[in-house]
C-alpha cells in the first residue's frame, strides 16, 4: 500500500480459503513481518482458518517497507492510512482490528487517535 505521502509499506496477507466478506486483523509491527509474533500468538493462516484476513505490515523504514524509521513519528497517520487500505481489501467486509503487543500495541493506539471509521478497536470514555 502506499501512504498519503507516497511511501510504500508492505504486507503480507492471509485470507480464508473461502468466498464471502470478511473482518481484517491488522498487525503493524517494527520486527519484520516474516514473524508475525507468533512466538506469542498463533500464525496468520490460524487466523485465516477462523474468518479472518490477516494483514501483517512492515511500519516505515523497517522491513522491506520504504521511508525513514522514526520512532511513532509517523504511525498516527501512516496507521489511518493502513487501516482505510485494509477496510477495502477485496473480501474484506469493512471492519479492521489490530492486535499485537510491544511496538504492534503503540501502532493500534496511534491509529485509533486518528478515529478511521474501519477501526472496530475496543473504545471507553
């Protein structure tokens, strides 16, 4: 995909071996997307077999992704912008989540700040 500012951040997806809609699981990370986390959680293609397309994105700079690695300078909008791109993925049905921890957990944060309307992120007053 690429950013409001012409950057290229890069993912990989997963997706269900089935025909129908949907939710996205977006995880946007700094430690390179060939391990997803899954010292922690399951692989994506788990994920996938429950109903859900996985998306596991290099942050700028990091990765294979293009840009400058600056430390959560860029994830408020870098992280709207990735989980509008995600909400309109073919067989996505509109809703994004994030997940992860460490870095991924500051990502979903500074998405949210920036209230993209796919988010389906837990919000409490």
């Amino acid at each position: 995909m690429y950013t409001r500012d012409g950057v290229r951040l890069d993912a990989d997806i997963y997706r269900p071996d089935a025909d129908g809609e949907f939710p996205v699981l977006l995880m946007r990370q700094p430690y390179g997307r060939a391990i997803a986390s899954t010292v922690v959680y399951a692989h994506p293609t788990w994920y996938a077999t429950h109903g859900y397309i996985l998306v596991i994105q290099d942050v700028r700079g990091r990765g294979t992704s293009e840009g400058e690695f600056k430390l959560f300078v860029n994830e408020i909008a870098d992280g709207e912008d990735a989980v509008n791109w995600a909400a309109k993925l073919p067989g996505s049905n509109g809703k994004v989540g994030m997940y992860g921890f460490s870095y991924q957990g500051m990502t979903q944060l500074y998405a949210a700040a920036a209230k993209p309307p796919a988010f389906k992120g837990r919000q409490t007053s």
